[in-house]
C-alpha cells in the first residue's frame, strides 16, 4: 500500500557484530545476497519471514555514519521524486533497479529527514 513503512535496513561498520547482536536481541537469522558492486546484502528472517536488511557501510560514499533507513512503499517512484523535489526535499540517490526486489530511491524530505522510496517487484 502505498505511503507505509515496507522495509527497513542497517547500514553499519561491522555487520558481523550487528548481525550477532540482532541475532540475540531479536532472534534474527540471515540469508546472503551477493551485491554486483560487491559485498554481501544480510536478509534478515524472523522464521521463513523477511523483516529487515543489513549491509556494510563500505557500500556507500566516504563520510557516511551507521544508520537505520526506513523505506515507503510507492506505485511510481519516479513520480514520487519528481513530488518531493519540488516540495523541497531532495533525491540523494535517484532511482534504480534491483532485480528480484524494485525500484528504489534513497531521498530526504523539506526538514532533511532520510528515507527510501521502493516499488517491490
């Protein structure tokens, strides 16, 4: 449904530690996901459920800090970026495809508040 909280990852600097502590805290376990610009996208599973991803932060630009990243569900992604833009806010990472899962985004709003916008495939 679109404008509801669908997915949420972890970006951290030492995701076997995350991952371990995830594991305790939540009874999380992982499958690994292969990601083509290297390193390994953790679905995290409660049972067969999906509930949540973890990736290293050496995936992202240079001077980025440990963080949660919340993503809305949306029917246009790219319609969705061409509204928060000029409401304001801003598209920090335009949209792109990720085989077997959607299109996605990563965007902030007017008051620099981070999310993701995904359309699931």
């Amino acid at each position: 449904m679109n404008g509801t909280f669908i997915w949420t990852e972890l970006i951290t600097a030492d995701v076997e530690a995350a991952k371990a502590h995830y594991a305790e805290l939540a009874g999380w376990t992982y499958e690994p996901h292969p990601m083509p610009q290297g390193g390994t996208y953790w679905v995290a599973k409660i049972g067969d459920r999906p509930c949540a991803g973890i990736m290293g932060l050496e995936t992202l630009p240079p001077g980025e800090t440990p963080h949660w990243l919340a993503y809305l569900a949306s029917g246009d992604v790219d319609a969705s970026c061409a509204i928060l833009a000029s409401q304001g806010g801003r598209v920090t990472q335009a949209p792109w495809d990720v085989p077997g899962v959607g299109r996605l985004a990563v965007v902030s709003d007017a008051q620099r508040a981070c999310f993701g916008l995904m359309k699931p495939e």
